[in-house]
C-alpha cells in the first residue's frame, strides 16, 4: 500500500471518529446504573392496568409491583411476562400512519375491531387501542387511538400477543378460532 494511500484511511478514521464522538451523547449524562440495565428490563411505570376486548371476551389485568395479576377471568393462569411483552409491543415499536382520518375505518378493520386494548394510568385517562386487520403483506395489524382519527400501522407482534393472552385466559381469540 502506497502512503498517500495509508494516509488517507487514516485521515477517512480520524473524520469517522469524530463524527462518533460529535453525535453520540456523553456518558455522564445517562442516569446511573442506565447502562448496565436493559430496556426490557423496564416495566412501563406509567401504565397500571391493561383490559383486552376480544368478541364477548374480556380479559383484565393489573400491575402489582413489577409483576402483573390477572384479575378477569378469575381463573386464568396468564404469565405476567406475558402482559409485560403486550404493554411492550405496543408501547415500544413505532407505529406508522397510515390514514389522517377515519373516514374509511373499513378499508382497515377498525369499523369493528377484533380487539380493543385499555391501557390505564394512575394519573391519567385510560387510553383505548382498537385493532382492525392485518395489512395487506401481512407483516403489521391496523389500529386507532379512541379520540384520534389517525389510522395507524402496528408490528404483528401485537396481534400475537392478544392471541397468546386471550389462549392463556382459557379461550381463542375471535379471529382465529375455526
């Protein structure tokens, strides 16, 4: 390798580095302990209870410490993680426009959906998710905000949890029942 050559990767390293350093936020400005803690790691301590509308089937949680209890149907045996990975789902992954109005809820399902999720909060109106179809490639499920006429785009994963919480409750989920 010839030096100009050498030269100009060393230059090209020196130039990355300080676009790193430029963008990237200081380690004194994370919360102690924030990095040796994982993000999944992490309840969502603004959200206190989770009620799940599916059919004629209701399924109610609450957040006891960091652990979730099934209140509804009193008999279920539901993992808290997995509640933990619900609130997760649609909490963390982004949710994509789709429609600005809901003037065509049925083009996406939501003219009557196949679940509606209530998010409670201690010092909050309860928010209420409702969920239409998949879409067409099958790889997201549409949803709306009660109060919001944004029609949005959902990760599957959210569907696949409903499913797996309403299984766990002691029943299939309307949609995928045969």
């Amino acid at each position: 390798m010839s030096w100009p050559r050498a030269l100009a990767y060393v230059g090209a390293a020196i130039v990355m580095a300080l676009v790193y350093f430029a963008v990237s936020p200081p380690a004194s400005s994370l919360p102690a302990g924030a990095a040796s803690e994982s993000a999944a790691e992490q309840p969502h301590p603004t959200i206190d209870s989770v009620r799940i509308d599916a059919g004629n089937r209701t399924v109610r949680a609450r957040r006891a410490g960091e652990q979730w209890e099934v209140i509804e149907p009193a008999a279920s045996r539901v993992p808290s993680d997995l509640i933990s990975a619900l609130v997760n789902a649609v909490m963390d992954a982004p949710a994509q426009p789709v429609a600005r109005d809901s003037d065509r809820l049925t083009d996406f399902g939501l003219d009557a959906p196949s679940a509606r999720l209530t998010f409670g909060r201690p010092d909050a109106p309860a928010v209420t998710l409702s969920l239409g179809r998949t879409n067409p490639a099958e790889t997201g499920i549409y949803g709306r905000l009660e109060g919001n006429p944004q029609i949005v785009l959902l990760g599957l994963n959210v569907q696949y949890y409903v499913d797996m919480v309403l299984k766990q409750s002691g029943g299939n989920h309307p949609a995928t029942a045969d």
